[in-house]
C-alpha cells in the first residue's frame, strides 16, 4: 500500500518526537516511523539526563546555541506541562594544578557563550558541598536534570493530539526520489510497503549517516559517517547520594565531559559514562571496566565513594561524528537541497547535548520544513 504525506520522520527518539510535535502544529499530514516496538529505546533512554547550560562547545556552534535556547525552553516546557525536573546545578572542580588551568579556560568560554556560572571560593565549595574535595571548582547555577522518557511521552502526546501517525515495528529500508518529494520504503511485520512525502526528516540517531546514505549521499565525501562509542554507568550504592546536593563533573581533558555524578530526578547516584568506540552495538555490560572508574578523576573530588560502592548498571551507544582522538565536530542539521535532494532534511551526529538542545532543534527543522512546503 502506498500513503501520502507532507511529512515523514524517521526515528521516533527524543529529537524526532520533539520535532514532531512542532511539525504537526500547522496541520500538516506527518508520519513517524519507527522501527523499534516503543518509542525512544536507544540514545533517548540511555543517556545522563542532564539538562546541559552551554559551557563546553564552540561559541557559534550549533551545539552551543540550539543548547542555550533548549536550556530555557525545556525548563519552561517541564514547568508548564508537570514533567519532572530538577534546576539543582552541577558544580565542574578540580582536583590539581592542570586541570585549575584548564577549569579557568572552560570557565572563561562558557561564560563567552552567555552561560551564567559563578567562581567558586574554598569556603562556597565547602559550604554548597561539604563532602567534595578540589582544589577550585565553578558553579553553573542553570544546569540541571530531566525526566527523558515523561519528557518524550508529552512530545508523544502532542504529536498525537495533533493528528499524526507513528508506526512503530516501521523500519526505513529505501528512499528514492519521486516526482514531487519521495517514495520511502518500510519494512513492518506484513511486509515491505511504502509511503510518498513531500518532505523526509532524518532522525535515525544511531543509524542516521546510513538513512543518509539511503538517499544517495555519498558518506564519507560529505563527511557523515558516524562512530559509535559505547557509555557504560556504574551505580553508587550505600546511600552515598545523601552526601551530594547537585551534579558533580570533573573538568574534561578530552573531547569528552568526563565521567560525572550523574542523579536521575529521584535522586539516584550513578556515575558515567565512560566511553569507548566499538564497532557493534551491544548493550552487555561486565565489570571489566570498573579499574577505569576507580582512576577517573571525579573519584578524586568524591572521596567517600568507596570501591564497593560501584557496581556495573547499564550500557549505552552515542552516535559520534568524531572518530578516535579528532578535534569537536559539530551536529549536522541539513536540508539536502545542494546535494540534490530538496525536500530532504537530515540531521546527523546528534549526540551531547541533544536531549538538552531537542527543542531548539525542532524549532530550527520546523522553520526548515515550512519553507519547503
Ligand atoms: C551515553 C549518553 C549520554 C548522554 N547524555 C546526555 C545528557 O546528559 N544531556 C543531553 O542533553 N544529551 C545527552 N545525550 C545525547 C542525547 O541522548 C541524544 O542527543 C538524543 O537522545 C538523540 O536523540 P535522537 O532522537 O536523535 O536519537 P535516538 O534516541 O537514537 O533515536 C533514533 C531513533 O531512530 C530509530 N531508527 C533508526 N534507524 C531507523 C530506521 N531505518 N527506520 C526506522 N527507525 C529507525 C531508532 O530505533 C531510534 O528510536 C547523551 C547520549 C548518550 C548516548
């Protein structure tokens, strides 16, 4: 059977849901799909939650600004709408002379982003978190953690109030040009079937760079071929949560933000993610790494995790633009007019701070997809 749509999204994670839910608000004729059995399973549900400020990326970056505007408008979202989230802050410390230079330098560029953060003294440091040990640390008041799954339920929600279809068990196996947009081909229990749309919005996540591939760009020239890099979270048991009243980071001497106290709005304690690249995705997890939480850095400033505390919790896979030891690649958010494909919008490599940027996102794509319709 063949449908017809203005729009088609495929991937109905965090990003695709959010722009669903702007796509749809003009009335316009939206299909989602999703080849997993419920929404949001893979980089959605497996991630830290925390609603980033805006301290670490590149000032005109994308990350930055869809980060700062998803910032405001996901606490104001969550407000609103009765989704649980904590503003409790996190506070970045550190705990010798090399990374104090380095939190000076992160410090002065989330500050040039228009991020509000506060240098702490030893005194606020040990009046805010008496149990954490550093040398110099800064506050980023605006930071703070979501519910990512009640979050993706009310972009659901919304999605359907507003007269959208998702199929789900719906997985996107062919995409060819037609006359006026494209034929996108599925693969569901019955069958393989197919649907026209004028427009087609690549949200694949993980899988993103060979959805893009579908349509005939070529990956590697365009530079989208993705990496994927494995998170793994440790629990912290023994009631150790008590002990902190905010998100805790060490300062990041790599690309990536460091493994970090991570709560969830219950106030659970784990610590993640600690990440390597793989070539398959497997969610097992053993506890093969756990020497590798013990040195991480942030065990410095929490000296009363102890390593009985830390038992293996659960695994995730990032989608990642940059391979091992590249410099910061930025999120690409595309409509494929210039590769030929107009009507194709493609975003690829969302990874950090996504959840936080979602929407923002939805709001660049939505703008996006109005004037091609
Ligand atoms: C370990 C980790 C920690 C993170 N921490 C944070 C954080 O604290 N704060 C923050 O802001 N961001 C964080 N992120 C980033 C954030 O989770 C992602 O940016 C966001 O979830 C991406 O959402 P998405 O919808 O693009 O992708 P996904 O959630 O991966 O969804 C993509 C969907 O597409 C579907 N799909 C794929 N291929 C097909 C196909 N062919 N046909 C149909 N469906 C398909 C998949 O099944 C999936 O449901 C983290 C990410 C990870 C991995």
């Amino acid at each position: 059977m063949s449908y017809k749509a203005d729009i088609v999204i495929i991937g109905a994670g965090v990003v695709g849901l959010a722009i669903a839910s702007e796509v749809t608000r003009q009335g316009r004729e939206v299909y989602i799909l999703e080849k997993n059995e419920i929404f949001g399973q893979e980089q959605s549900s497996r991630n830290s939650e925390v609603i980033h400020a805006g301290i670490y990326y590149e000032k005109d970056s994308l990350k930055t600004r869809t980060c700062l505007e998803g910032n405001a408008l996901l606490y104001e979202l969550c407000e609103r709408n009765g989704i649980a989230y904590h503003k409790c802050g996190k506070i970045i410390v550190a705990t010798n002379a090399l990374e104090a230079e380095e939190l000076e330098k992160l410090y002065r560029r989330g500050r040039d982003n228009g991020v509000p953060l506060k240098m702490l003294s030893r005194t606020e440091m040990k009046e805010l978190e008496p149990n954490i040990k550093g040398i110099s640390a800064f506050l980023s008041p605006t930071t703070g953690i979501v519910d990512s799954y009640s979050l993706m339920r009310y972009f659901l929600g919304k999605t359907r109030d507003n007269g959208a279809q998702i199929a789900h068990k719906t997985k996107v196996i062919g995409i060819e040009k037609a006359v006026d947009g494209y034929k996108v081909v599925v693969a569901e229990l019955s069958g393989h079937s197919s649907l026209l749309t004028r427009v087609v919005i690549n949200c694949a996540g993980l899988y993103s760079d060979r959805v893009a591939e579908m349509a005939g760009i070529n990956i590697d020239e365009a530079n989208y071929r993705l990496h994927w890099c494995k998170a793994e979270y440790y629990s912290v048991g023994g009631a150790k949560n008590r002990l902190i009243n905010r998100l805790i980071y060490p300062v990041p001497m790599d690309i990536s933000v460091g493994v970090h106290v991570c709560l969830d709005v219950n106030w659970r304690l784990r610590l993640g993610p600690l990440f390597y690249y793989v070539n398959e995705i497997s969610y097992k997890l053993s506890d093969s790494r756990k020497r590798d939480f013990l040195d991480s850095s942030i065990m410095k400033a929490l000296p009363f995790i102890e390593p009985a505390d830390l038992q293996p919790e659960s695994a995730s896979i990032m989608a990642m633009l940059q391979g091992p030891g590249e410099r910061f690649r930025d999120f690409i958010i595309e409509h494929e007019y210039n590769r030929g494909l107009p009507g194709f919008i493609n975003l690829v490599g969302i990874e950090t701070p996504g959840l936080t940027s979602s929407l923002a996102i939805a709001r660049y794509v939505s703008h996006m997809a109005g004037e091609i319709l």
